[in-house]
C-alpha cells in the first residue's frame, strides 16, 4: 500500500526509522506490513500527524507499537510534536505488504 | 516521553482479569494428570464412578473452561471488535469458579452428594452466569453479529444449558428431581458440554485466529454458518432423540450432521493453511492444528458406540471417548494456544508502555526447548495411556499416565516463567 505524504523527502527520514519498528507477534516491521497510511507534515504548527492501522482493531499490541512509531518519528525531527491517527477505513489486509515483507514472511 | 494513546487507540481487557484463570487452569492440568496417574485402574471399572467423574470435571471444568474463559476474555474484543462490556462480571466469574470447582470435584471424588457438590455446582453456575451475561452484553453493546460473534453467544448458552442441567442432575442425586436417574442423563449433560460448548466455541475462535496466526487471505462465511447451523442442529437432533427415548440406532442422524460440520472445517483450516503468506509454522501452531485431527479420534469411538459395540466393552470404549476429547483434543490444542496467547499478555503488562528500546520478542518469554519436549512427552502420554484404555494394558497405562504428568510439569513450568518474566533493563 502507498504512504500518502505532503513531503516525500521527509516521508523517507521518517520510513528510516520505521523499519525497525516491528509488530511483536510477526517479527516483521510496521511499513513492510503494511500499517503506516500517511505521514503528514504541518510546518507552520510543527506537527506530524502519522496515520496507521493495526493489523486488527482490538490487536493486543497496539499500544505498544503505537507508542514505538511515535517514538520513531519523533526522534527522526525532533522539532515536531508528533501524533498518531488509528484508522480501519480501509481495514488491514495481507494484500497491504510490501514484496518485502511477502519475502520476509514466506523465508 | 514519546508514550501515551493515539487517537483511536482501543483499549484491550486488562491482564488482571485474565491471567488468574490461566493460573487456575494449569493447576487443575497437572492435578488431572496426577489423579489420573493414581486411579488408572478406573478404566477396568464402568465409567460412572467417583475417580472418573471427578477427573473428567477437573478437565472439563478446572483445564478447559477455565483457559477458555481467561483467555476468550482477552480475545473477545478482538473477534467481535467492541470492548469487554465488565471487568467485574470477568472477576466475579472467575471468582465463583476458583471456588466452585474444586468445591465439585472434591465432591465427586468422594462421592459426597449432598452440600459439597450442591454449592460446587452452584457456584460453577453463578460464574457462568457472569460470563454468560458479559458475553451477551459485550455483542450487544459493539453492534456486530457477525457469523463469529453468533458461534460465540451460541457456545456460552449451551455452557450455561450444560452446567444448569449438571445442577439439577446434582439436585436428583439427593431428592428427584428428574423423571430417571442422573445417569441416565449423562451423555446428555456431556455432548452439550461437548458439542454445544468446546466444538462451537473452538470453532468459532479457531476460524478466525488459525487465518489471522497464518496470514492467509482465506475466508468463507458461507462454510461457517454451513458449521454452524449443523452442529446447532446435530446437537439438538441428539437432545430430541434422547428425550423421546429413541431406540439408540437413530443417533446416526445427529452424528453424520457433526460429522459433516467437522468435514467442512477441516476443509476451511486445509484451505486457510494452503494459502498463507506465512510458510514457517511455530511448534505451538503445529500443536493445536494437530488438535484439529485428533477430532478424527473421539468420532471413531462415537461410532463404534453407536453400532459396533455393546456389553462391558462399551463402556471401556465411551471412557476412550471421553480421553480422546478431554486429554486429546481440548488438551492439545490448549497446549498450543497457551503459548500463542499467554506471552503477549505478559508482554503487553510488561512492555506496553515503554516505547522503543530492546524489548524480547514475546516468544522469548518462555522456553521454546522445554515446550517441545513437553509436547513430546504430550503426545507419547496420550498415544500410550489411550492404547492402554483399548486393551486394558497397565503397562501402557501407567506409562502413559506418567508421561502426561511430565508434560503437565513441564507446561506449569513454562507457565510460571512467562508468568514471572522480568523486565529486561
């Protein structure tokens, strides 16, 4: 599934430290499952609004990775408050993967 | 500095309510096994007797249920995606049960039917009230009624149907109650327990988390309202029959309709495990589909009691019926799904709030080595004790019976492990 972002170089710096975010049960990280949805930059406020799922709405884990990609992506910039948006519209999928993680998961 | 909620972040039941009853049932696991290895002679014996009644509740009450419970507690908001509606009724329920069950199993152990079993049985049914009523309220209040959430109420309201006619067949013992003799009953109070709570309950979980553990795109509504209205009818079919008294060659009708419904979901785990991205299969995944076609198991007795066998070689063959499900089927398949639910709970108490950092993986809580051999001595047990039960071997009994009790000590150990994991700094 696509990121959509308003600013691609700085969606990058944040997908950087993404990658070693991961889903406890799975083993694998949060953007070649397919969780993160957009990350969304507001200069004038200073604000990132990161949108992502979770592999089902009452997932267990949630909250903990929820409060890893916060951590990421506010380390990545440090100048910005950082919140994050759970949305199930649309619902994760196994079709949301990324090859990689396709990859990961049948090794 | 970087936690706190997200916007829409849903909370999950608390680890409070649900690990006491995982607590509970590895205790009543590895007494089963310990009185079964003191009692193996109960299997020369009709299966109507203290020793057996008292194991077989132990295991369907204290192992089963109780693990069911704590941990459909914890599963629950996610099957029908809306909170717990009670963390109380969850506390109560266990509560009563904690109570309840060894209060019942002492009482048939010594077969003292009068106010030791009355209250146990009581109290067993006051907790499965709150469940009952928590289960019901939780559907209602996240507005799904989905095919999930259907096999779910439907199970707890056979469990509460088994359990209140277990209490007027407590009842009947001491002043009748009931037209015959408790019994005669028996096989009715067991396959609603059976059928109507572990079959639709197991299902109806398996077949949403066996895809979602897989990683398999597969689904089919169709083949689980097919499952369940068979099972539903099967049951019911069985129910009618016994009540009207029926001439016992009849029963093929709700067999071959259990018999299909089991056919059908083993078609949609074969079809689920053909399509999933993930290829390796962890050891606990391996265990409980394994449990899958240990169901080939009990269905074999069942039709050897239905047309094959009659005398005193029937009654051996009903108790290696009872074995199959209780020490088989259930048991495996709770030996699996202990490991793939317990370390996330422990793990989300111990890790959920910390953000970033080395965290294990929540395998790594407990012993992977020690839950293979345990699953090794698992299935050499059941295979021994189970060929001892078929040609009344005390050998193969005993040996069995010990092997069990190993697998049982080993499952405790893990479970403490994971139960007291420390945080690594």
């Amino acid at each position: 599934m696509e990121i959509v972002t308003n600013d691609h170089i700085k969606c990058n710096q944040a997908l950087v430290g993404l990658y070693d975010v991961y889903d406890p049960e799975i083993g694998l990280n949060v953007v070649d499952l397919g969780l993160i949805y957009g990350i969304n930059f507001n200069e004038e406020r200073k604000e990132i609004e990161a949108v992502m799922t979770l592999t089902t709405q009452f997932c267990p884990m949630g909250e903990s990775i929820t409060n890893d990609v916060k951590q990421s992506v506010g380390t990545a910039f440090k100048d910005y408050k950082v919140n994050i948006t759970l949305t199930f519209e649309p619902s994760w999928s196994p079709d949301f993967l990324t090859p990689e993680g396709e990859a990961f998961l049948n090794g | 500095m970087f936690a706190g909620s997200a916007t829409g972040l849903q909370k999950t039941t608390s680890h409070k309510v649900v690990l006491p009853f995982y607590v509970f049932a590895a205790i009543s696991f590895l007494l089963g096994c310990v009185l079964l290895l003191l009692n193996t002679g109960i299997v020369h014996q009709h299966y109507f007797q203290p020793q057996t009644l008292a194991i077989t509740h132990l295991m369907a009450l204290g192992w089963g249920t109780m693990i069911i419970l704590g941990a459909n507690h914890q599963l629950l908001p996610v099957l029908i995606e809306g909170k717990l509606d009670s963390d109380l009724l969850a506390c109560l329920s266990f509560v009563f049960a904690a109570i309840g069950i060894p209060m019942l199993v002492t009482g048939f152990y010594l077969f003292n039917t009068g106010l030791l079993l009355q209250c146990g049985a009581v109290l067993v049914n006051l907790s499965v009230a709150c469940y009952f009523i928590n289960v019901f309220t939780s559907i209602i209040e996240s507005k799904r009624y989905d095919v999930h959430a259907w096999f779910i109420a439907t199970a707890a309201l056979w469990l509460f149907a088994t359990v209140f006619f277990g209490l007027l067949l407590v009842f009947n013992f001491s002043r009748p109650l009931l037209p015959d003799n408790s019994v005669e009953y028996l096989s009715l109070h067991a396959h609603m327990g059976i059928a109507g709570w572990f079959l639709l309950l197991i299902i109806g979980v398996g077949s949403r988390l066996i895809p979602m553990f897989l990683i398999s795109k597969y689904t089919s509504t169709t083949m689980l309202w097919w499952i369940y209205a068979l099972i539903n009818a099967g049951l019911a079919g069985f129910i009618l029959l016994k009540t009207l008294k029926v001439f016992s060659q009849y029963y093929y009708t709700p067999f071959l309709l259990v018999l299909i419904a089991l056919i059908i979901f083993g078609n949609y785990c074969y079809k689920a495990f053909k399509v999933r991205i993930r290829k390796q299969l962890d050891e606990q995944m391996k265990i409980s589909l394994l449990s899958v076609a240990l169901l080939v198991l009990p269905l074999a007795c069942l039709l050897l009691v239905i047309y094959f066998i009659s005398g005193e070689e029937k009654s051996n063959i009903v108790l290696l019926y009872g074995f199959c499900i209780f020490f088989g089927w259930i048991t495996a398949i709770i030996l699996g799904m202990t490991f793939k639910t317990l370390p996330f709970i422990v793990w989300n108490k111990v890790y959920s709030a910390r953000a970033g950092g080395k965290t294990p993986a929540p395998k790594e809580l407990f012993s992977e080595r020690l839950f293979k051999l345990m699953a090794l001595l698992y299935l050499s047990g059941f295979v021994l004790f189970a060929a001892g039960i078929a040609i009344l071997g005390n050998m193969l009994l005993k040996s069995g019976a010990v092997c069990l009790l190993a697998s049982a000590m080993l499952y405790v150990w893990n479970v403490f492990k994971t139960l007291f994991h420390e945080p690594v700094k």
